[in-house]
C-alpha cells in the first residue's frame, strides 16, 4: 500500500494483465479498504488460492 500526502493509505493501481483469471484475482482486492483489517486475510488466501491455480492450469498447457 502507499500513502497519501493526508495520510491515508491507498491500494497500488495496476494494469489489466489480459488474463482473465489473474484480473479477476487482482480486482478482489480493490475492496480491501472496505473492510476491517482482520477481514483482510480470507481476501488474501483467496487470491493465493487463484492466483495458484492459474499458475497451475498454465504449467499444464490451459
């Protein structure tokens, strides 16, 4: 995260990478500043978890 000249912290905004499965990934974090912090984990482990299995259906030629 960055923060902003008041202080606020703010997510990075980053480019679609044309993969579908790794935008839609990357896109569940944008509500992160929404939640409280210990909501923030489960987000995580669920982009781990996607992120991983795009990972794993590109090594197996999907």
């Amino acid at each position: 995260m960055l923060q902003g000249t008041d202080g606020d912290l703010i997510l990075p905004v980053w480019e679609p990478t044309g993969d579908a499965a790794v935008d839609a990934a990357l896109d569940s974090l944008t509500g992160l500043d929404e939640l409280d912090a210990s909501d923030h984990i489960p987000v995580f482990e669920a982009v781990h978890q996607q992120l991983h299995q795009r990972l794993s259906d590109i090594n197996a030629g999907s």
